[in-house]
C-alpha cells in the first residue's frame, strides 16, 4: 500500500516564480497553454510528493537542492522531516548555478520559517 504524500510547502521565492510563469506563458501562448503549462509543473511537484518520481543531484547547480525538471524550468526541492519544500523555480535557459548562489541567504530563511511551522 502506497504511504501518503508528502505535504507540499512552497517559499515566497517559489510562489513568485510560479505566478511570473503564469503570466508571462499567458501573454506569451494564452491562458489556456500557460494552464497546461502550470498544471504539469504540479503534477511534476505531486509525483515528488508521492515518491513517485525521485529527484536528481547535480552540484553543477546546488550542493543543497535536488531538482527535477518540469518542462523548461527546474524545480528545486528540499525534503525536512515530513515535508516537501519546493524552494525556488528557474528556467534551463538561465544560469542555475549562479542564481541559485543569489538567491542561497533569502532561501535559507524562508526554509526556516517553514520548518519553524
């Protein structure tokens, strides 16, 4: 028997990149594309939870987070006790690596402030 699914926690961070994504796919293909769009993003979010779908380790990225890819951008995980932390969004085209080390000290916090709940 399957066990239950992660509860899935999404930082600031995350959340405004996911709503960015929204709107620019919007207005780039229309609400109808940029809503398969976001739904395969989750449902990419849901199989992790589940523990369907297991995510990769690349320290060309992060020595912290594991990623799937989801489309054309890379999610980035963290899994604290009972939960699934999607940290932060990026598109493959954009230096990982780089924006991950930017965004690394405000991340942190964020993560903190859900394990602190």
């Amino acid at each position: 028997m399957p066990s239950e699914p992660l509860p899935i926690y999404k930082t600031p961070t995350a959340e405004r990149k996911i709503i960015e994504i929204a709107k620019w796919s919007a207005k780039k293909w229309g609400r109808k594309i940029a809503s398969d769009y976001l739904n395969k993003i989750e449902k990419i979010i849901s199989l992790v939870a589940s523990g369907l779908l297991p995510t990769q380790n690349n320290s060309e990225f992060s020595d912290r987070f594991t990623f799937c890819l989801a489309q054309q951008h890379y999610i980035f995980f963290e899994i604290h006790k009972d939960r699934l932390i999607i940290a932060t969004v990026f598109h493959t085209a954009m230096n990982i690596k780089v924006r991950i080390s930017e965004e690394q000290l405000g991340l942190r916090r964020e993560i903190k402030r859900i394990e602190e709940k």
